[in-house]
C-alpha cells in the first residue's frame, strides 16, 4: 500500500466516524460504541478489499458482506453513504416510518445491505451459507463478515464456525470486533472468552490478532487471508468500543448511549476535527 492510499483510508475512516457521530447526535443517541469500533474494518473493505457497484448493489458478482453484530447498523450506513450507496442526508430517518434505514440492518430495504442481521448468531449462519454457496458455483467472490466479541456467547456463532472450517470455506473472511466490551459490561466478567485465537485454531481456522484501530495491519491481514488456500480463515481486530473519541471509549456504559449536553460538545468538537481531515484538499 503506498503512502496515498493509506492515507485515502484514513480519509475514508474520518469520514465514516463523524457520519457515525453525527447520526447519533441527530437521534439524541443509539448503538455508538459498537459502531465505532468498526469504523477502520469497514474503511478497508469498502475502500480497498471489496469489489462491488455502489449503483449497482445486487451485482451478482460483487462480493458479499454480512454484519452479524447487526446493531452496528449506523456504523454500517455511515459507510454506505461515504461510498456513494445512497445520499448521506437520507441515513438521519434512522428508526423513523418509512425509513430505509432500521436499527439493524435489512437487505429488502437498505441499498448495499446483503444480509438481514440483529439476532446476534444469525448473521455468520448466513453467510457461511452464501460463502458455501459461492463455493460450489467454483466464483471468485468473496464473503467478508462481521461478528461480535459479546455475540461469541450466542452457541450458533460457533456451530457456524464448525460448519466453516469443516467445508474450508476460505472465501468467507470472518472478522471478530473484540472490543471487549458487551450491552451489560466487560465480556471477561460475563461470560470469559478466554483467548479468541487460540478458540479459532481450535475450531480450524487460519487466525491472527491485528491492531483494528490501524487501516495498513488490517488490509495487510485480508491480503494474508486471501492467500490462505487449505483451511477457513479468521481476523480478530483488537479495537476499543467507542474507538478513536478518548471521551466516549471511557464511557463505562457505552454500548447504546443517550446523549447528554456534555457529549453533544464532544460530538460537535469531533466532527470538526474529523472533517478537517477528510475535507483536506478535497
């Protein structure tokens, strides 16, 4: 990756950031946390690994993406919209009627959105069955998902997991958000993932742990990943709920916020600074 084009991802994650903050602000709140915390994952897919037509969303040769941690829907539709998938004025009817924009994401209403996802365990379920299905027509196409470290408690992100490396399906690229943190606290304090790495090796994928915070380590671990030939493939980003806004990643209670005076400051003081990036020399 040359110096420019880490530096059009940067832009890219600034950009997708302050959406994302601006989203919340305009709600007076929502899923900030976990949104945040894939802001640079998706930057990289959307701006460097994936192959698809934003004015053209059903291409059926596009690549595939699934967010399994479905209540990340803003972070997801801040992407969307820095891609030229819809207009960006359209994501603040967020949860209104009508909407093309629901809490969690659903493909017969969101352009760009390939899967229905909220109830934490289905989204990996769907897509090992199109990564399966992908296989079987002998395509190139990738399938790049999501899933959550809090979700890891659900049982059927793992008999998922079985299914994947069993079938080596290593055109499935599974991401894991260890943000270490759940709806109800530290995932270590309610349920104890333990080392998700090893579990994954376990299981039989082709794992490593990448800084989820940094654009380059994580586009250099999809290049890693695709080159893999004989087994399921697994990237566990190392990211912090609430990622790159200091003030909101110490917020003990981060998950689904309700915004006060005080964040709608930290908010506005945000976006400027975000926008200062992603506006330069535009």
């Amino acid at each position: 990756m040359t110096p420019q084009e880490l530096n059009q991802l940067k832009k890219y994650s600034a950009h997708i950031r302050a959406n994302v903050l601006k989203l919340m602000k305009a709600k007076n709140g929502g899923h900030l946390g976990g949104s945040l915390s894939i802001v640079e994952v998706l930057s990289v897919l959307y701006g460097r690994q994936m192959r698809y037509d934003a004015k053209n969303p059903r291409d059926p040769h596009r690549d595939y993406f699934v967010l399994s941690k479905g209540h990340a829907g803003p972070g997801l539709y801040s992407a969307l919209s820095v891609f030229h998938f819809f207009d960006e004025a359209e994501i603040y009817t967020l949860n209104e009627g009508g909407t093309r924009f629901p809490s969690h994401p659903d493909r017969t209403k969101t352009p760009g959105v390939d899967a229905t996802t909220g109830s934490l365990g289905q989204g990996i379920s769907v897509a090992a069955g199109i990564a399966y299905a992908l296989k079987l027509q002998g395509t190139d196409q990738y399938v790049y998902c999501i899933v959550g470290d809090g979700e890891l408690n659900e049982g059927q992100c793992w008999e998922a997991f079985q299914f994947i490396a069993s079938y080596r399906l290593n055109n499935l690229i599974v991401f894991i958000d260890d943000n270490k943190r759940q709806l109800d606290g530290y995932t270590k304090d309610i349920i104890n993932p333990f080392d998700i790495v090893e579990k994954m090796r376990a299981f039989g994928f082709s794992t490593e742990r990448v800084n989820g915070g940094s654009e380059e380590a994580i586009s250099a671990a999809v290049d890693r990943a695709k080159a893999v030939t004989d087994s399921a493939v697994c990237i566990v980003l190392d990211t912090i709920k609430g990622q790159g806004i200091p003030y909101f990643e110490n917020i003990a209670d981060n998950h689904s916020v309700k915004l006060s005076p005080a964040d709608t400051v930290v908010i506005d003081e945000s976006v400027a600074a975000l926008s200062a990036i992603y506006e330069e020399a535009k």
